[in-house]
C-alpha cells in the first residue's frame, strides 16, 4: 500500500498538470503563510492540551476529558469532507485504526462543519473513529492552528469547486484549521505533534503509530 505522502504527492503532481496556473497560486499562498510562522502559536509538545466539548454528527456531546479517562487521544483537525487531502489521510488512518486501539488510543478527527445531515452522509462519518464539529473553528484557535484563509483559496473553492463554506461551516467560512495533529497523554499533555500550513501535506499514519509506542 502506498504511503500517505506517495498519495498526496500523487495528487498534487497531478494537479499542476490539471492546473499549473491555481497550483502555482498555491504554493505561493503557502510560502507567504510560511514566512509569517502560521501555525508558530499551536500547543506545543509538553505542554496541556486546551479541553473541549464537541458535538457529532448526531448533535451528542463528546468530551476530551472523558476520552482521556480511557488513555492517550489522537486528536487530529481537519479542513472538511470536501477536501481531498483530509479524505486522503483520514482513510490512511482508518486502515491503520486497529493498531492504533490496540496501543489504548483513541482518534478525534475535528473540522468546522456543523452537525447536520450533510455531515452524517459523508464518507468520513462511515468511519470507526470520532468525528466532531468544532463550529466558528474555536478549538482550533485554542490549539493555535485556526488559520484566516487567504481570498485566493476561498475563491477558488466559491468558482471552481462551488464549496459555499459559509454554508458548510455555519456562517464561518472564512476560517479553517491548519491540517494539524496531536497526541495526547492520559495525563492531558501534548506528547507528539504535527502541524503544517500546507494543507496538501499530513504526518504519517506511521508517524503517529511509532509516536503512540513511545508513550508505553
């Protein structure tokens, strides 16, 4: 099976060949974002893990201090089930989801949109992990990688793929987390990290296993 960076680069090779022009605006999108440390702010290993209290996608309450009762928590954010990198590496990590159970964790995949219907149809809600809705993506800004997306992309998304994320996020489409993904201890601390403004790429499903090893 091909790793999560062979498929994502697989994609965004394929992109600049689809298109190299909007490819082009991206990257400069992203080295910009880059110079300006976006993502500098995020909790940082070591350090409490703010706490939260999320709805499903039936509208039922899920709370990270109740999953931490039960051992270390995966939390991981993501932009959207529209976004073809997040389903990329959500479905990397619903193939290796046995072992990371098997190491007593649990994975949290967090994103802006609201719990409602739309959501419940979506591929990523067929998954065995929790999916959550952080609306007006405010956990996101407490873990520091909420990120204001430039009007390029947001155009992009209006014209091209005809994404209306004010819809989507509930009024707030303006905001989405930086792909973004934490362990945490029982004891609450950040014990492993990965953040990136570049949305095309996301730590490894391995990375994340060898991280949850090193915690026993």
């Amino acid at each position: 099976m091909k790793s999560l960076k062979e498929q994502t680069d697989a994609k965004i090779a394929s992109g600049r060949l689809a298109k190299p022009e909007f490819m082009k605006g991206v990257d400069e999108v992203i080295e910009e974002a880059k110079a300006f440390e976006k993502g500098a702010k995020a909790v940082k290993v070591g350090q409490k893990a703010p706490i939260f209290k999320l709805p499903n996608a039936e509208n039922e309450l899920i709370s990270l201090e109740g999953l931490l009762e039960k051992g270390a928590v995966v939390v991981t954010f993501y932009r959207g089930d529209w976004c073809p990198y997040c389903n990329l590496q959500l479905r990397a990590l619903q193939a290796r989801l046995s072992e990371i159970h098997s190491l007593g964790a649990t994975l949290v995949a967090i994103s802006p949109q609201v719990p409602d219907g739309s959501l419940t149809k979506s591929e990523i809600s067929e998954m065995d992990f929790i999916v959550l809705s952080d609306q007006n993506a405010k956990v996101a800004s407490e873990y520091g990688v909420a990120w204001e997306v430039p009007e390029f992309l947001l155009d992009h998304m209006r014209v091209d793929r005809n994404l209306d994320l004010e819809a989507i996020n509930n009024g707030n489409g303006s905001v989405l987390p930086i792909p973004a993904t934490f362990i945490l201890g029982k004891d609450g601390v950040v014990k492993w990290s990965y953040v990136n403004v570049d949305y095309r790429t996301r730590s490894e499903p391995e990375e994340i296993i060898q991280a949850l090893k090193n915690l026993s």
